[in-house]
C-alpha cells in the first residue's frame, strides 16, 4: 500500500498498488486518472 497526499486538499490518500488506473479523493471529490506509458515507435529501416 503506498500512502500519498491529495495535491488540492492534503487529505491522505492510499494507493493499493503502484499500477493503479486512478486515484479518488473522497474528501475534495476529485479523481485522477494515469495515462499508460507510451508504446516505443518502431523506425522504419
């Protein structure tokens, strides 16, 4: 579990894993979501 803090409010907040789609704050209502890592471009030969 890894414990963070809500960037608007301060409240604390927990994460199950680090793979998480996103994360909610119950106490300002606001949820973030994780955008996936980029795929490498295969450059043609």
């Amino acid at each position: 579990m890894i414990h963070i803090e809500c960037t608007w409010c301060d409240a604390e907040l927990v994460l199950a894993s680090l793979d998480a789609p996103s994360v909610h704050c119950p106490d300002c209502r606001v949820t973030v979501e994780f955008s996936p890592e980029p795929e490498a471009i295969a450059l043609a030969a």
